[in-house]
C-alpha cells in the first residue's frame, strides 16, 4: 500500500535534487511500488491538467480560499469561517515566497501521528469527497479537516498540490520518464501512449499493468491537437518551392475534434473538454456520418456564407446551455481539415495529402453545419501572398501552411505546419493583476497587468485597460475579486487564469517590467477562453518579435495592422 507521506517525502526529495535523472528514479520508484490504481491516483494529484476528472480540477478552491484555510491552520484553532485570522502568514509569506512554506514555518508543533498514515488512495477519495460539496464554505471545512490529520511534510505536499505547485521540473516529460523506467520501457513509448489517449494518469494505470501492446486512437477519447508554429513573415517562404505547401484560410475561431459513430456524436475542445453541448447543429451533422471517424477543425460564428467575429463565437462559449435564441442569433459551422481515424483505422501516418482526399471522400458536400475548409496546394510565395490577402477579404485572419507529406503528430508544434496572420505581431498574455479603473470605471477592476511565460516563471510586459465592453469588466471585476492572492493598496494581484490577445505597435526594452520589455500601445483584442496560462506566448518569443523590430523585418505591403 502507497501512503501518502511516502508520496510528500518523494516530493520533498525531489525539490531538492538539480539532476534530472535523479528526479525520475525518485519518481520510478513510486511508481514500481503502486498498483494501477495508486498510479492513476499519483499522476491525478501531480498533474491534474493532464488526468481526466482529478478531483482537483472540480475543487473550485482558489488562492484567496487556500490562504483563509491556511490562515486557520497555522492559528491552531478551530476551523471558524469568517473568523479572526492569523496576522503572521502575510509576512512569511513576503519571507519565504511561498504558500506551502510558509505554512509548515507557522504550523504549531505536532506530535508524530501514531497511527497508520493516511493511504494514497484514502487521501485521493477524501479529495473527491471534498471536490463534491456543493457550498464552497463546506468545502473549505473539509479541507481544514483533512489538513489537521496530516503531517507537516504531508502538509506542506497537499499545500503545493493544491496550488498546482509540486516543482518536479519538466512535469509531464519527467513523469512519463519516470513510467516509463518503473515498466522498463522506452520513454518514447509512454510519450506515444499519452499521445493517443490524451490522458497520463490512464497512461500510469495501463504501464503499471504490463500492458505494452501499441496504443491505438479510441472514439470518444480525444487526443492533443497538433499545432503550428507561427510564421514571423511571408518573406521566409521561397519563391518557388519545389515541394509546396497545402494552404488553408486560418479561422478565428476555436479549434475542435469532432467524434463520430452512428448516432453518436461528441466535440472536444484543445483542453480535450467535451462541448458538443454548446453546439448542437454541428452534433446533428456529424450523426449524417455512416463512418466511425474522428475529424479536427475549427468551429466558428457563420451566417450568409461569411465568417462572423470571434466575439459572436463567445456568446455560445462555456455555457451549460445556450439559451434559444443564442443559438439562433450565432449560428455555427465546423470547417473540418483533417481526419485521424476512419472505421478503425488510425491515419495518423497517413502524409496529409492523402488524408485530404480521405476527408475530401468522407465529408464531399456541405453537411449543412460541417464543411471541409477549402485547400490549394500552392509552390510560389506570389500565390501564396494572393491566398493570403484573399483570406482576409473572406474575414479570416490569415493562412495555414502544412507540408502536403506532413504526418499528424499531436500535441506537438513544428514546422511542418505553420500560421501566418495579422496583425503583424499579437501575444496571448496571462492577466497577473487588476486594479480599480477612472471614471465611470470606478470600482471596476478594468486595468490590468500582463505577463508571458519565461520558462516555469511569469514575467510581466504590459499593462492595458482598452477593448473589452461594460458587460465583460464587469464578469471579470467579480472573477478577480475571488480570486485575489494578495492587495497591495488598489492593485489585486491574481491567479493566472485569464489569458487575453494583445495587440500592440511594437516592442521596446524597459525596466519598469521583469521580462525586459514593454508593449507600445498595447490593447485588449479578445478574451482566449480557449487558453489556458500553459499556452501563452512566451519571452523568446517577444525577443523574436523585437530582433524582427530591429531589422525592419515588417509585414509585406497590404499585410499592415
């Protein structure tokens, strides 16, 4: 039986080490010793984004309530909500950077607990237990409960896990390292695996199984998406390129991976979240299917044969249900692009010419709500300037490059398939901090403070009020008032949760930001909902994009924003 405290002084361990091989034996080890079952439980609780229905992705407790437990907790005293708190976590908090840390500094001594530790899967059940409660004050007693069973090692691992904190260094690479090594297989193995079943914790259960045969894509299972590397500009494409490229319009829109067998009917967004609900003409398309296929595209906002703005799409977006007249008022339409699966066979890699005709064979007319997104293979940077600027005159926002022999390889970005759009540079930043805006924005928390990802840490770049309507400050003022850290004065320093696109004029170096640099002009273009802060854009790409600066590398004519 895995206990719990082994799991803790593992993690402890683990922070401590530099060397990476070490890390994944001290992981190894964990996993040679748990059954299927403690496997799953490990990688739900290590790498919830990466596990199908971890109780800590239904917890619903943020920062602000991890501090009022943990205030509670370093007390010494009964858990009373709404109670008086403990003045001294705010300063170590300040000394030591760190929730978990701080609270093991303040926790009152407590004698070694004689009874059998916790079990792994005891702790796991307690989560799901707790991630059950529908009042939020009730899950926020569970959870003070839990804590005072434990020890201050078991304390300080539950404190990290919760803030999504563990610090194992590469997470999902190093872990699946780690499987790997416990089952005495190649790492490659387990990276395929998880790539066609979209979920690690299963991948732990199967490894610690023995099973070794191949992984095979499964209806109803989605997979990561394969993305595309961003092209700085049309200028890198050759004059003339012997291979050529298949160029597609690129939608602004969100990407899905619609499933399809008979009656049944499934989409799936890029968190691999079903959405079907949220779509209901293009799930009735897909039952017109008398194949078992799986299909990726991207649905967008559609009326009169035009594309409509995103902001339509977002009517329809993260709603349990979309009220009639949404549903009328933004029709949609998915523009499918390729095809994974067909009656049981995996096209994976299948070259994507090849797998066009297939999807091209399939789909053939116009499915009412499902189309084929139109295609040309294109050798000149002249036809592909043109296809370009007749994108934007269709109201996409640029072009898809894909090399006609490339495979589909998901979860990955390369250059096999690259984007192009305008404006000329955009960034996908995580809000960090929010303050009260002027005006009639008083009381309003309408400005806000961005920043990218540089490595595992968050730096900022720019500061922007401008863009977004009343009715969106407004859901956003509540999200940030509940999911405030910590205040300093007026500014309300936040979870990062909420990833924005950026426009900007351009990019210049400054010190009044620790990533290095500063956006002229920035301005809010959209809200990513689709986006999570493991996909914003990162600091090497903002030194890409001012080197281009420098250089005068700009936009073709006609392509300027």
């Amino acid at each position: 039986m895995l206990t719990f405290r082994e799991l803790a002084e593992t993690c402890r361990r683990v922070e401590q080490t530099s060397s990476t091989n070490e890390k994944v034996e001290l992981l190894a080890e964990l996993f040679r010793r748990a059954s299927d079952r403690e496997a799953h439980a490990l990688v739900s609780l290590l790498r919830p984004q990466d596990a199908r229905d971890s109780p800590l992705s239904r917890l619903g407790l943020g920062g602000v309530a991890l501090i009022e437990v943990a205030e509670e907790l370093v007390a010494g005293d009964d858990f009373q909500l709404g109670g008086s708190r403990s003045s001294r976590l705010p300063s170590a908090l300040i000394q030591t950077g760190d929730l978990s840390d701080a609270v093991v500094q303040l926790l009152p001594e407590r004698p070694e607990r004689a009874e059998q530790p916790l079990a792994l899967l005891d702790l796991y059940r307690e989560l799901d237990r707790i991630a059950q409660q529908p009042r939020r004050a009730d899950r926020k007693r569970f959870l003070f409960a839990l804590l005072e069973r434990l020890s201050r090692v078991e304390v300080w691992c539950l404190m990290r896990i919760l803030q999504g904190e563990t610090r194992l260094g590469a997470s999902r690479g190093l872990l699946l390292r780690a499987i790997a090594r416990a089952a005495d297989s190649p790492a490659e193995d387990a990276e395929r695996t998880f790539l066609l079943i979209g979920d690690l914790a299963e991948v732990a259960a199967r490894f610690v199984r023995g099973e070794r045969s191949p992984a095979k894509l499964e209806l109803f299972r989605p997979v990561p998406f394969m993305l595309a590397s961003p092209l700085p500009s049309l200028r890198l494409v050759p004059d003339e390129d012997p291979t050529g490229w298949i160029v597609e319009d690129k939608y602004d829109g969100i990407r899905a991976q619609l499933h399809a067998d008979g009656g049944e009917v499934e989409l799936y967004s890029r968190s691999l979240h079903a959405i079907g609900g949220q779509f209901p003409e293009i799930v009735r398309a897909g039952r017109s299917f008398r194949s078992r296929v799986i299909l990726d595209g991207e649905i967008v906002a559609f009326r009169h044969g035009r594309v409509l703005p995103f902001q339509q799409l977002q009517r329809r977006l993260g709603r349990v249900g979309v009220p009639a007249h949404v549903l009328r008022d933004v029709p949609c339409r998915l523009f499918v692009f390729d095809i994974l699966h067909l009656d049981g066979a995996d096209l994976l890699e299948t070259p994507l010419a090849e797998r066009r005709q297939q999807l091209e064979a399939l789909v053939g007319g116009d499915y009412d709500a499902i189309t084929v997104a139109p295609a040309q293979w294109l050798r000149s940077r002249g036809d592909i300037e043109r296809k370009f600027h007749a994108a934007l005159d269709r109201g996409n926002e640029g072009i898809m490059l894909k090399r006609p022999e490339s495979v589909y390889t998901p979860g990955t970005r390369g250059q096999q398939w690259l984007k192009y759009k305008v404006p000329f540079a955009t960034l996908d930043c995580v809000v960090v901090a929010a303050e009260y805006g002027h005006g009639k924005r008083a009381g309003w928390l309408s400005d806000y403070l961005f920043a990218v990802r540089d490595g595992d840490r968050l730096v900022t770049i720019a500061k922007a009020y401008s863009g977004l309507n009343d009715e969106e400050i407004a859901a956003l003022t509540e999200h940030f008032r509940t999911t405030t850290i910590r205040r300093d004065g007026p500014v309300h320093w936040v979870e990062p949760t909420v990833v924005m696109e950026l426009g900007f004029e351009s990019i210049q170096p400054s010190d009044r930001h620790t990533s290095g640099f500063a956006l002229r002009f920035p301005r809010i273009l959209r809200i990513r909902i689709d986006k999570t802060v493991r996909e914003i854009d990162t600091l090497d790409r903002v030194r890409e994009l001012y080197e281009m600066q420098r250089r005068g590398d700009r936009p073709l004519a006609g392509e300027q924003h």
